[in-house]
C-alpha cells in the first residue's frame, strides 16, 4: 500500500513538473513590450529570456530530479523498512518460539524433579508408617496376653444382648403368627411372652376331681395352646435356631388326703396337658412334664394353687428341684 501511494505522488510530481517546464519554455514567445523596442533591443531582450528561460528550465529540471530522488529514497526506505519490521517480527517471533521451547523444557525438568520428590517423600512416609505399624504391632503382642482376659465380659455381654434382640425378633414373629387372621384361631386365652421365657394361661387347666382327665370346656384354651406351640416351631426355623423346650409342670393344693404332697396327682395332669398337644400334632421331644405338688405355691396369694404352668427352657436345663 505505502508503495502504491509513492508512486502516485510520483506521477503527480512529474506531470506538475512537465507542466512547469513547459510553461517556462513558452515565454520565448511573449512579450509585452515587444511593439516599443527596436529590433536590436528586442533582440537582446530576446536572449536574455531565453537565458532565463533556460536558467529557469535547468533549476526546474534540477528540481524536479531533487524530488525524483527523495521519491526514490523514500520508497527505498520505506521498502528497508518494511523489511527490517519484517525481520523484527521473525526475529521476534523465534525468540518467542525458542523462549516457549526453553519454558516447556525447563517446566518439564521441574515436574520430573516434583515427581522425583514425591516419589522419595512417598517411600520416607511408607518407611515411617512400617516402622509405627512394627512398634504398635509388637506393643499390641506386649499388652495381648491381658487381652482375653479384659475382652471376655465385654463379648458375653455382647451376646447377651445380641440373644435378646433375636429372641424379641422372634416374639414379634411368633404374635403375628399366632393373630386370627393367619392361624384362624382367637388366641385370647393365653399370653407367650418368650422374652421371659413363658406362656402364661389367662384362665386354668379345669381337671375332673381328684383325677388328670381335662374337662372339655378347657379344650379351647389347650387348643390355643396347640396353635401358640406350632408358630414358635415354625419361627424358630424361619430364624434358624433351636426348637423351644416347654415344660408343662402341674401344681396342686395342699391336702392332708395326699401323702406325697400332690406329686403324683400333678404330674399326670401335666402329662395329660402335653398328651393333647401330641394328639394336635405337637412334636413330644419338645414336651417335658413336671409334677410339682404342692411344694411351689404360687407368688400371688390370690392365684388358685391348683393350676398348670407353662414355662420356655433350654433342651439342656434340668428340672427345677
């Protein structure tokens, strides 16, 4: 662009330097006192015009190859510097490429000595952690033979209270069982409170006098009965544990007719309550009968001491003395 312009002012220059000439050189033809002269002074006149004229022509000339020649520097030093901004900006742009290269080089060096480092405080911290693990390790091996010792209450209360979380699951489950709705039944004449380990009976076994025959009207409580044994068998399966032992133990007054305190007399009884349950499809093996006479009289003074009782035990617990 800046080429473009020198040249039109270049041609502007030489065309207004023609017509300069050009002009100087047409005044050998005008001259105002030319009618008032003699031929001889016209003459002289004559040349001395001519003499400016040609004065006049060279000045012209010499300037206008002034101009000529500042135009031609100019664009020469233009074209110089174009080519030396030129030059600038490849100079620069390498030293900017060299210096991005030098950066990258020198950044990278520094990331391999960090990882270098990393790597070196890395293996000192896993050197130290080892050497803490040894020392607890061997101060644990020092204080263990104290451990069992401390330990034991802390686990068997553990599993005490794991064994009544279970066995409060497994009562939720037996009453949803033993409820009208699923086992057809209105258990509403005994209470199976296993946390306690019991099945109490809301109303009393009715035995004919001095004998172990049941009465019918106590075969809907012993049927409720039946139903409560068979949903504590069917859950303790579902939770995979062991069977629960009941033992039927049968209670009499005191009598002054009974020479062995009621013990014969109340030990058929049981056995005919457990005799039922077996007829009603109860599995025997979890039935044990207990006669207890007259010997354990019951806690409330007001409870009848003729009366069966229903108690949850281990298989392997012996018979109350």
């Amino acid at each position: 662009m800046q080429n473009f312009r020198s040249r039109q002012n270049y041609r502007r220059i030489g065309s207004e330097r023609d017509d300069c000439i050009a002009r100087v050189q047409n005044l050998d033809n005008f001259d105002p006192v030319e009618k008032t002269r003699s031929a001889k002074d016209r003459r002289v006149a004559f040349l001395e015009i001519a003499a400016k004229n040609m004065k006049a022509a060279l000045i012209a000339q010499t300037a206008a190859n002034s101009v000529d020649g500042a135009i031609v520097r100019a664009e020469y030093e233009i074209e110089q510097a174009v080519r030396r901004v030129k030059a600038s900006r490849e100079n620069a742009a390498k030293t900017a490429r060299e210096a991005a290269a030098a950066a990258w080089k020198k950044y990278d060096s520094v990331m391999e000595k960090i990882a270098e480092e990393i790597q070196r405080l890395a293996k000192e911290k896993a050197k130290k952690a080892a050497f803490d693990a040894a020392l607890q390790a061997h101060r644990a091996a020092q204080a263990a033979r104290g451990i069992p010792h401390l330990v034991a209450p802390v686990l068997k209360y553990i599993e005490a209270q794991k064994a009544i979380l279970l066995m409060e699951e497994i009562q939720r489950r037996v009453v949803t069982l033993m409820h009208v709705d699923i086992s057809g039944i209105d258990c509403n004449l005994i209470s199976v409170n296993l946390i306690k380990n019991e099945v109490k009976l809301l109303e009393q076994v009715q035995f004919e006098p001095g004998t172990s025959t049941i009465k019918s009207d106590s075969m809907p409580l012993l049927d409720q009965l039946v139903v409560a044994r068979k949903c504590i068998t069917k859950t303790c399966r579902e939770f995979e544990v062991d069977d629960m032992l009941w033992r039927v133990e049968g209670h009499t007054a005191k009598s002054k007719k009974s020479a062995d305190g009621g013990i014969a007399t109340s030990m058929a009884r049981a056995k005919a309550v457990c005799g039922y349950l077996r007829l009603r499809g109860v599995d025997v093996n979890f039935l044990r009968a207990e006669g207890c006479g007259s010997f354990r009289p019951p806690s409330d003074p007001s409870t009848d001491a003729r009366r069966v009782e229903i108690h949850v035990v281990k298989p392997d617990e012996p018979p109350k003395e």
